[in-house]
C-alpha cells in the first residue's frame, strides 16, 4: 500500500474556516490529497454562475494537492434522491449532476452520492425505488461525463435503505452500470454490525474509496482512537485486500469544526502510530 499518496482529508470539516485557510492547512498536516465536499462556503451549486470552477480547480492544483473524490453534501442540505416528493427528487438529480459534469476541471473521475432517506411512515420500498431510479440516471450521466459515480452506504441513523451490505448490494445489482462502484464508511460498516473485510468480500474491485472515521454508539465520526472502532482491523484487511484506491480519514463532529486542523492532526498521528504497530484497538 501507497498511504502517502492514498490518504486524503475532507474540508467539510474546515466549514468554518475559508478554503483557502483549508489548503495552507492541508500543506502543513503533509498531505497532498483531499476529498472535496461541496459544502457551503467552499464549493457548491448554490451560488450558481457566481462559481468560477476552473479557478477553484487551478487554486487546488497551483497548491500542489489532488483532488481524489467529490462528495456533494447530501445531509445538511435539501438533497435527497430518494424521496416521495418529485420535485425535490429531480431538483436533487440536477444538483449532483452540477457536481458530475464539472468533476473533470478538478481533474477528478470519482463523485460520491447518497442513497438518500425514505419518510419513516412510508413504505420503504418507495425510497427505495425513487432511489435507485435516480442512480440510474446519475449513473448514465456520469458515464457521458466518463466519471465514476460511487454509492455511499450510510448507517441507518442517516437513511433506512442502506443498513448493511446486502442491501447495498441490493440496490447496486438493481441500478447496475458500468460506472456504478462503491465508496466505504467504516462507521457505517460497524453500524450494521460487519467488518470492512466483509464490504471487500461481497464487492471486491467495486469498491473505489473507503472513508475511515472512529465512531461511538451515536455514530459520530470521530478522530482515530476516540471511539470504539477497531481501526488497526481496517488498515490489515486494507493491505491484506492489496486495496489501491483513496482512503478519505473523516471527522465531521460539530465540535471538530472550531479546531479543524488540530482535530486532523491528532487523527494523523494516531493512524501512524497504529501503521508502525503502536497503540490500537484490539
């Protein structure tokens, strides 16, 4: 495994703090990748024209860092692709598609995209049919842009349809596609009660990006030695899988959001600690 050029951090939690403040912070923490969420105030449809793309594309790669993923926030903002109201579905549909076809400037080919969430009074074979025709239309859009789109699984404190792998492999055989891979939350692996080595057993090559965040009973994505995850388990079943592709470390608790850099720095530092066979969780 490459973890200097597969590790990357997520700017959702620098929301409080300016992109270009993100980028100095990413050079300082010695990383030369990210996850670009497309958050407010960094990155999103929202602002419309007002948005030069290429700038902020040109901004990121003049700092000498890559862009591996784009994830589109899809739990703070109205974006759901799941659900029973059609207009929010389609408007839903059209914002990530924003997000597809401008991938390429960022010279990136990986955008992530929630199953999105069912009204828990509805049946939940509604959702999950709006859900996977609206991957499916994501899907052939992404294929024109020649972007990959991944799935996100989710736990179930955020959506009801993707609790563990196999109903992430239920939606995906459904959808089905070329360009339809996988991106891995380890929160949400342990949620629903699995191993990451497990996701890799069922999915194998489709899955293209794994996000490693500790985690507790309230499912909070957490710096690396915080919560109850047995992290040293996730980076033996990465370098036993041979895996290749990005390793997003997520942390996107409220409170880290007033200390962004300091809170990725004690993430950092534990994941080294746990790579050269220091303290872990057993």
């Amino acid at each position: 495994m490459d973890f200097e050029n597969q590790i990357c951090i997520n700017n959702m939690t620098y929301r409080r703090y300016s992109f270009d403040y993100f980028l100095e912070s990413v050079t300082r923490l010695g990383i030369k990748n990210i996850e670009l969420s497309c958050c407010h105030p960094h990155y999103t449809v929202y602002e419309g024209d007002e948005i030069d793309v290429n700038s902020l594309a040109k901004k990121i790669k003049n700092a000498g860092i890559r862009v591996l993923a784009i994830e589109p926030e899809q739990n703070f903002l109205p974006v759901n692709i799941a659900s029973h109201n059609e207009y929010l579905r389609k408007e839903s549909v059209r914002q990530l598609q924003f997000y597809i076809e401008n991938a390429a400037a960022f010279d990136c080919n990986q955008v992530i995209v929630y199953p999105g969430k069912g009204i828990m009074d509805y049946p939940m074979e509604e959702a999950r049919k709006y859900c996977c025709e609206s991957l499916h239309e994501l899907e052939r859009i992404a294929e024109k842009c020649r972007v990959s789109l991944l799935l996100q699984n989710v736990s179930h404190c955020i959506s009801g349809l993707t609790p563990d792998s196999a109903a992430v492999a239920g939606i995906i055989n459904e959808v089905g596609g070329k360009n339809l891979g996988l991106s891995v939350n380890t929160c949400a692996v342990c949620a629903g009660g699995e191993t990451l080595n497990d996701y890799f057993v069922r999915f194998g090559e489709r899955i293209k990006m794994v996000q490693i965040s500790d985690s507790d009973d309230e499912d909070e994505q957490l710096v690396l030695g915080e919560g109850n995850q047995d992290i040293r388990r996730h980076i033996d079943t990465l370098s036993k899988q041979k895996y290749e592709g990005p390793i997003a470390l997520e942390i996107t608790m409220e409170e880290y959001a007033d200390g962004a850099e300091e809170f990725y720095a004690e993430s950092i530092r534990a994941l080294e600690e746990i790579r050269k066979g220091g303290a872990g969780h057993e």
